[in-house]
C-alpha cells in the first residue's frame, strides 16, 4: 500500500481493490486457481456478497 500511495495511487482507489483474490477453496494448481478467482468474479457481478 505504501508503494503505492507513493506512485500516486489515491486510497479512494486502494480500497477498491480486493486481494488476495480468488475463493479460498484449497486451490493448490494453476487450472484450480483460475477456477477459484473465477468464481469470485461471477458470484461479485451476480452481486453475491462472500
């Protein structure tokens, strides 16, 4: 956060990101993360609150 606050970042900005990202589904290989951050991208535009 301080590195970016530094680069000109805004927090307004900062707090709209949401890290780490993906569902905390035990995903281990790269094909189950993808699924995991998927999955988290579809239930935020279906405006599903995890």
């Amino acid at each position: 956060t301080k590195v970016a606050l530094e680069a000109g970042i805004e927090q307004d900005r900062l707090d709209q990101v949401n890290c780490p990202i993906g569902l905390e589904i035990g995903a281990e290989s790269p094909e189950e993360i993808a699924i995991a951050v998927l999955a988290e991208i579809l239930a935020s535009h279906k405006g599903v609150n995890l």
